[in-house]
C-alpha cells in the first residue's frame, strides 16, 4: 500500500511516500480502506518532535483521525462487517499505526458508523476534536440545558464543535473569539454571546453577561496563560475544563471559589489501551446529533492529497486554516 512516512523529528518536509505491506488483521481489529483523514495539532507535535514520548516508532506513519470503509474484520468483532462505512480516531501514536496511507488497522472499539449525512472527508474532520468536546462536556463537567459555559477558542477546531453540542443540549452558550470575521461564524454554530478576547479583559465581560456571577462551566481551549482567565471567569462552585494545562498558575481563585478544575486528554484510551469503547459510543452519539442536522464540521476549503500532506500540515501550522484541514487518501 502507498504511505507517507516519517524517519525523523522536524519539519513537514520529513515526509516521504513509499510502499510498504497492508497491516495484517489481528484480533478485536479491523483493516480500513482509508479514504480520508485530518490533520489536528497533534499531529504536527508528534511530527516535530514535541512531544515525542508519544510518537510511534519509526519510520512512523501519522494521523489518528480515520474515515473509510471496513476492508476486513477479525473473527471475534460482531459490531462491524465488511462495507461497513466507519470513523474513528484510531492510532498514530506509539503502538499503532497511522491514517497515512491507504489502509489503516483500527480497533474496532475505537470506532463508529459514520455520519451518513457527511462526506468522508468531513466525517474524518470529526473524531479527534468531537470526542474532546464530548468529553470536556459532558463527562468532565456535566453540562446541562439549565447551566451556563464559556467556551475559550469558539471557532477553532475543538471550540466549534463544542459550541455547537452545548448548543445541542440547550445550554446558554458564549464563546470568546480574535478576529471580527468570527463573531458571525461563532453566533452561526450557535453561541448566545461572542466576545472579543482582544478587546475586552475578563473582568468586563463577566460583569456584563453574568452580572459579576461567572459562567457556571468554562471550557478552555486555549491553554497557557488563557488558564487564569478561565479561573476568573468562573462562578462560585464552578466548573473549568481544559484542554491543554501544561502550564504553572497560581490557583488562589480557584480556592476562594471552590471551583473543580479538570483536564481533557482523549488520546489516553489509546496510548494505555483502557477504555477505549467509550470513544466508540462517544462517536456513535456524535453521529446521531449529525444526522439529526445538529452538528456539522467547519472545514478549510484547500484541497490535499497523500502526496501533498506536508502541505497540509504547513497550512495548519501557519494559523491560516479556516476550519479544519482535511485530506483525501483514495
């Protein structure tokens, strides 16, 4: 099968086309003829060495998110059958195997029907970013039609999705935002509120929309410093979620108003092999909210090949993707 590979840690010019033998089947497994995947940033950090205690070995093939159609299943999986088309975020990590290439082994608690209302190139753009959200939501916060969230980065990747599933559930949703030309895009997915996070401080904004009581959850897609803004923007007995918190703050608000703090991580099920059916039934919900007209990804409108992935990658390393990055494997 054709595959872009890796050999070493650098830029997206390290990759490589090649051949190299269809993964063999093996059980709880199935074999994908992979039509498309998406780039995330993690992608680009396991690609650039950032964070290369997660990085397969090399050559490496990259990429966990996954859309296609089931090419061979192992005897002991009943959920799928040949034909089957599927999504998932499945690998590309140390241990599996990646979506660069025409076939990818996936475990079969890893995945899901897709959506039969998108295209596979927009179904790929789903996993990685949906499943955080999920998670973010409504596992680690419990986000319900009578709470309020804040959700940090509205319009990027993890933050469009989001807004839409709190928008889903009947939440009051406000989202932050950086450029003008987002504020229609964010009140499109379905945010009640936009804030301009370049133009007005924290303190303003709670005191405008909450009246100085805080959002009862605030979801953090933005990390580093964002964090102590999401502290602040808190109400009393609070809840913050974050995506990335590797980072030093001072917690002194989140004493003084009992809040929970808690961190999304959704690559864990695959790094340490536990719990990875819950990403499949995660996918599985996802799918219905699509089909039901509900949730729809945003999609960057450049186009790009296998040949061309280290195009893409550049894209979304540049900050000028619209959307995710997609791209087309057959």
């Amino acid at each position: 099968m054709k595959a872009q590979l890796i050999s070493q840690f650098g830029a997206p010019s390290n990759f490589y086309p090649t051949d190299i033998p269809k993964p063999a089947l093996r059980p709880g497994h199935v074999l994908i003829k992979v039509h498309a995947t998406s780039v995330n940033q993690i992608d680009c950090k396991i690609r650039g060495g950032v964070v290369a205690a997660i990085a397969p070995d090399f050559p490496a093939i990259l990429h966990g998110d996954v859309a296609g159609v089931i090419d061979a299943v192992a005897a002991d999986v009943t959920r799928f059958k040949v034909g089957d088309e599927v999504y998932g975020c499945a690998g590309g990590l140390k241990g599996s195997g990646g979506a660069l290439a025409e076939y990818m082994l996936a475990d079969a608690d890893l995945i899901a029907l897709k959506p039969k209302t998108l295209s596979m190139l927009e179904a790929a753009a789903l996993p990685l970013v949906g499943i955080t959200a999920w998670e973010a939501l409504f596992v680690k916060t419990g986000l319900t039609n009578q709470k309020t969230i804040l959700i940090h980065g509205g319009v990027g990747g993890v933050g469009h999705i989001a807004v839409q599933l709190a928008r889903w559930c009947g939440a009051k949703v406000y989202a932050t935002v950086r450029a003008p030309e987002d504020f229609s895009r964010a009140s499109a997915f379905g945010a009640d509120g936009v804030i301009n996070a370049n133009l007005e401080d924290v303190e303003s904004y709670v005191a405008r929309i909450t009246d100085g009581q805080g959002f009862d959850i605030v979801f953090d897609t933005v990390g580093g410093p964002n964090l102590d803004k999401s502290l602040v923007a808190a109400a009393i007995n609070g809840a913050v979620v974050a995506t990335a918190a590797r980072s030093t703050h001072d917690l002194s608000p989140m004493h003084s108003k009992s809040l929970t703090l808690s961190v999304v991580f959704m690559l864990l099920p695959i790094l340490k092999n536990k719990g990875r059916a819950a990403h499949g039934e995660i996918l599985t919900k996802i799918a219905r909210i699509v089909d039901e007209g509900k949730l729809k990804p945003l999609i960057d409108p450049h186009s790009f090949t296998l040949a061309t992935i280290a195009d893409a990658h550049a894209l979304l390393e540049s900050g000028k993707a619209l959307g995710k990055v997609v791209v087309s494997i057959q």
